[in-house]
C-alpha cells in the first residue's frame, strides 16, 4: 500500500522523499526490514526519534515522526505529526483496510470484571449462533479456539497487532468481536479511530496508579472510551460511572446510555439474589416483566458482570431466553474464582485478585458457602503502586481467617521489602498469618494446613503462568502448583 493511502486520515506534513509503497508498520527499529514504515513513539524508556538512522539502514522506506529529525538520511521519506501514537492507530486501520467495520465492535472496560465479561458475552452470543472473535486478557480466539498470534501487552494489543488480528477475525467472517480495553490503552491511543457499536463500563477501584497517579485520570482514561462508542452500558453502582455518562452528556456525545446496579436505581436492577452452591441466582425487570437469571460463578460481583453483559446483549437485540442459556451454562473464567480440581476433599481457589476492590469480592464471594476457615495467599506486584500493598494487608486480615503474604512479580523490588509493606497492614488486624516470599513454598504451606471446611484462596495471579523476579520471568503457575502441592498430602 502507498504511503499517502496510509496516511490518509493523519493530520501530517510531508518532510522529505516520495510516496513509497508501505510493506509493513513498525516501532521498533529492530523488526524493521525492506519496505517498512517507522513509526517514532516516545515511550517511558526509550524514544524512537534516537533510532532513525537504524531504521533507514535496515531498509525503512519511510518514517513518521512527532519531533524534527536532526540529519535525516537522504534515503527514506519522512512525515511529521503532532501525536504519532494517535497516527499509528489510524495508519494500521488503513493498512489493514478498516476491519472493524465489517462485525459488531463490543468494548468493555473497568478495573475489574473485563476479563469474565468478555467471556459470558461470548457464551451469550455463541448461543445465538453467531460467530463470536475475543481479545483480551486471556489472548485472542475465534468461536472458542485461539488464535496463533502473540502480543505483548498484557490486555489490549498495540495498534499493529490489533488491526492484523482484526483482519483474521473479518476474513474468518465473526458476526461479532468483543474486546477488553484497558485504560493504558486509552490513555496511549491505541483504539484511535475505531467506533465501538456497544461499551460497557464495569467499575472502577484503586489500581494502576503507578501509571495514572490519580484516580481522577484513571477514570478519565476509561471515560475516553465512549467517545468512540454509539452506545454505552454503564455501572450505576460506580461512581465512576455515573461521572463518565455526565462528562458525555456535558460534551452533548452521540453515545446513549443504559445503566444497570444492585444498589442504586437503574434500568437494569438486580433484586431477590441468592448465592446457591454452585453460583449465583437473581431477577432482572426486562420490558415489564420479571426475568430469572443464573449464572454458575460464585459471588456477588458476578451478577454485576452479568447484568452489563444482559444490558449489552438486549441493545443488541438478542432474546432474553437465549440470554438465559447463554449465561446459564457458562464453564467458568481461567484464573477467575476458579477451582482446583483433587481428590483430597479441600477447597482451593485461584483467582487473579490484585487489587483492594478485587480482594475484598473473592473473600466475600467464598465467605458465603465456606463452613470452616477463609484463607488467603497472596501478595503485591513490585514496580507498582505501592500504596495499595497495606491497604491489601488490611483487607485479608480484615476479612479472612489466616493469610500467608509471599510473592507476586517482585520485579526489580527486594520481595521482602515489598511483603513488609502488606504485612503492615495485617498488623493492624487480629488475623494469624505467617510470611513466606518463596511463592511455591507458601502455596504448599497453606495447603498442608487447610481442613476439609476451609476454602484456601490463591490470589495474584489468576491465569498467569510466570513470575517476573529482577529481570527474569520464569514459569509459574498457581494452578499447577496446588495440583503438585495437593497431590503430595
């Protein structure tokens, strides 16, 4: 493709060379090869305007820059805008020919929930016989079976990766795609351009304020969504919530808005809850009449995840029967509230609770059917908000019976130092607990001491299947390693 055709939605100036034909887009100078366009983004680590030179040498036909390239090479074309990480977004959506235009476009964002959000929307569609594209946390598949193609951002890919997804999953030809969002997403443009059909916001609670600082930016990250959205289905528990549909009627969007609750007033309000062994059962007011829900996913923040999937499923037409089934025979969210199997007669749990909101659902969700001790491991990632490492503390001694406190991701962080700033806040608190920085050790820790009535919670890291310590990343899997520990009672 020619550049100018790439470019053609980008507010640039041509700096120098021709209009060359366009191979492939690229940020890093080392994947460039003949025939690529360098894109520069200044990042937290490093800026791509450093590596031009290096790009021109590997064969970059062209360049597209936010700053003036000092000495530019003779040998390339060079454009300039004011916000290359809005222009990437733009430039890949025309490289791949607009693919989202050609299915159903669902966004979903929060703090918490995307995740299982994703997957119950799914289920809902695949019952009304659509064929369904996921991208999100959990990678991206169409009609249940994974894609073949890796990012590495952990939520929502980079603007190159997603609009080649985007393609596959418009020539496998998906009647629909849902998508997690993340608000470092937002905030980086990654999205730019793309018009949702449906967003729905989840909730909003302490976290990534490493990146945000406040929860006043957090939430305007999230908010930036429905800009791009013709419909939103939002929170109205969420103070957040509520502030996002009031900054878009203030800005006169065209996005229209449902809310749904438990708590407060809202179109779709859950009443008359009950939390059965098995899951969760609750009624919903749909056009006058009283409809029954059951969802086989312990706790009560799976009702709100199903009540925004409801909200989103009923714009999009779907009967509230098939609703019904959809949601009825959900198989559950990898490394959300999600059993480990055994024949030893003890409840453990993995989940991917790592923030105060996220931890104080998973202790509630299992108090409800646990008859014996909650307890918990569980930790803090490093290179992250430390702020929120006492609340946590607080929260498990707080709310569960015993806590081992060990290791997330440590990262470049001492894990001892990072375990003493949770233990602090469990301190303030009567719960026993005991440290153990070695992840492993505790986990077989705790499962030697849980009885038959206890519900062991392991809490971090979900379906993840690494730890990050100093600069290695190794495998680990929570799940794996109940198993081990379970199997060698």
């Amino acid at each position: 493709m020619l550049l100018k055709e790439i470019l053609r939605n980008v507010n640039c100036k041509w700096v120098q060379g021709k209009n060359p034909e366009i191979e492939d887009i690229v940020i890093d100078s080392r994947k460039v090869k003949y025939g690529s366009l360098f894109v520069c983004l200044k990042g937290l680590k490093s800026d791509g305007h450093q590596y031009v030179k290096q790009a021109a040498n590997a064969g970059a036909a062209a360049v597209l820059a936010q700053e003036a390239i000092t000495n530019p090479p003779d040998n390339i074309t060079i454009a300039q805008t004011d916000n290359t990480r809005a222009a990437l977004a733009l430039c890949a959506e025309a490289f791949f020919n607009y693919p989202a235009d050609s299915f159903n476009l669902v966004g979903i964002t929060g703090t918490k929930g995307k995740t299982t959000s994703t997957y119950l929307m799914e289920n809902v569609l695949a019952h009304y016989r659509h064929r369904v594209g996921v991208i999100g946390t959990l990678g991206a598949k169409v009609a249940g079976v994974p894609l073949n193609i890796h990012y590495d951002t952990s939520t929502t890919p980079d603007p190159v990766e997603l609009q080649h997804i985007l393609s596959v999953m418009r020539d496998d030809h998906v009647n629909d795609v849902v998508m997690e969002v993340s608000s470092q997403a937002l905030s980086f443009d990654k999205v730019e351009g793309m018009m949702f059909n449906i967003g729905l916001f989840t909730n909003l609670t302490q976290d990534h304020l490493d990146f945000h600082k406040t929860m006043e930016d957090y939430m305007r990250a999230k908010s930036k969504m429905f800009k791009q959205c013709r419909q939103g289905v939002i929170n109205a528990d969420s103070d957040a919530g509520l502030e996002i549909i009031k900054i878009h009627k203030r800005a006169q969007s065209a996005c229209t808005f449902t809310t749904f609750s438990i708590e407060r007033p809202s179109e779709l309000r859950a009443i008359n809850i009950n939390y059965p062994e098995n899951g969760v059962s609750f009624c919903v007011e749909i056009n006058g009449c009283t409809e029954n829900f059951f969802v086989p996913i312990k706790g009560r923040f799976t009702v709100y995840n199903a009540l925004g999937v409801i909200g989103a499923a009923l714009i999009m037409g779907i009967p509230v029967e098939v609703i019904k089934q959809g949601l009825a025979v959900i198989k559950g969210v990898p490394g959300r509230i999600q059993d480990v199997p055994n024949d030893k007669g003890r409840h453990v749990i993995v989940d991917y609770a790592h923030s105060p909101d996220s931890l104080v659902n998973i202790i509630n969700a299992v108090r409800e059917f646990t008859k014996g001790r909650v307890m918990v491991v569980f930790g803090c990632g490093g290179d992250r908000d430390a702020l929120k490492r006492p609340m946590m503390g607080k929260i498990a001694g707080e709310l569960a019976d015993f806590c081992i406190v060990t290791s997330d991701n440590p990262r470049t962080e001492n894990p001892m130092d990072i375990i003493a700033a949770i233990e602090g806040g469990i301190k303030e608190t009567n719960c026993p607990h005991e440290t153990i920085s070695d992840r492993r050790e505790a986990i077989f820790r705790a499962v030697k001491l849980a009885e038959p009535t206890d519900t062991l919670i392991i809490a971090g890291k979900g379906h993840e299947n690494y730890q990050i310590i100093g600069e290695a990343t190794i495998h680990f899997d929570d799940l794996e390693v109940a198993q081990e520990a379970l199997e060698a009672l």
